[in-house]
C-alpha cells in the first residue's frame, strides 16, 4: 500500500496556510477524528492559541477524546519541561472536560522528548501521525524554523495498522504510573 506522507517546513508551510497550528485547528475541526493524542516535550504558555483550544473544546464537545502528554522535568528543578504557567493555563481551560486528559511525564534520569501528534478514526480505519520538531509552543506551532511529517495510515493495511499499534503502545505507556519514580 502506498503511504500518504506531507512535509511542513515552518515557517514557509505558514506562509501558505500550513502550519502545523493551522493543520491541528483544522484537523479537530473536520469531524473525521475520534481520538486526537499528543505528547510532547514541553509546553509554553505562547502555544496555547484561542482558536487550538477552542477546537480542543468543541472536539471534546462532539465525543472526541483528548490526551495531552507534556514533559515535566521542569518541575523537578531541572532546566527543561514544561513551564507551570502553561500548564496552569491548559488545566483552566480543558481540566473540566471528562474526555480530555492532561498528563506530567517526569522519569528521574531522562528527558521526556517526543514531538508526536496523531489523529485516530479505529472505526473507519484511519489516522494521521505528526512528527517532527514542534513543541506545545508559539515558535513550535507557528514561526520557529521546524520540520515535522504528516503520515496519512490506512489501518485495513498490515504494516499501517502495526505502526499504529506501535504509537498507540507509545502512548499508553506515557499514561501509566509506575512504582520506579515515573
């Protein structure tokens, strides 16, 4: 099966109504999704635009589920993560949803540091990965020089569905507490 990939090289992509804050807005936007799932390595205040919550929201709102995962070395006095007042800010504005999850990955002796967004449809057999450079920030969604790839998956095929399993395992494993310090 031949596999749909898009390449977003910002800010030129944005230039042309492309970037990766534009293609997360419109992607919640279009009703195709039924789950949307992040994690990244930091979140910045800057990178919680109006119109990504708002899409968040009503994405929510219409029965999608959400998980944000975010790194929180920043939290343990390391000098990287998130910063408190992002997440402060994501937990006013989404914390009330049921169907939108909010979680800190902090594992002593590493650094959380994925910039990996995927968009899922199991039912009709779809999802769409995003990876790349972008962190949850004004620079990384919009006008810092990044590169992320857009991977379009088919689940019916055989090698689609078991890189699907393979990020899906990758995700649960950033929402499991473990005994370990994580």
């Amino acid at each position: 099966m031949k596999t749909d990939v898009e390449l977003l090289i910002q800010p030129y992509s944005a230039r042309e109504g492309r970037s990766l804050l534009q293609t997360l807005v419109l992607e919640l936007d279009t009703g195709r999704w039924t789950v949307f799932r992040a994690a990244v390595a930091f979140a910045r205040a800057s990178g919680s635009f109006p119109d990504l919550l708002g899409a968040i929201l009503a994405f929510a709102h219409g029965g999608g589920q959400a998980d944000l995962t975010f790194g929180a070395d920043a939290f343990s006095g390391e000098d990287r993560g998130s910063d408190y007042d992002a997440i402060k800010g994501l937990l006013a504005a989404l914390g009330d949803e049921p169907t939108v999850r909010l979680f800190l990955y902090h594992e002593q002796g590493r650094t959380f540091h994925p910039k990996l967004y995927m968009f899922a449809n199991e039912e009709d057999g779809r999802a769409m990965l995003i990876v790349g450079s972008s962190n949850w920030s004004r620079g990384g969604f919009w006008n810092n020089v990044e590169v992320n790839v857009i991977i379009h998956l088919d689940l019916a095929d055989e090698n689609h569905s078991a890189c699907f399993g393979q990020v899906q395992k990758c995700f649960d494993a950033y929402w499991v507490e473990q005994e370990n310090g994580r």
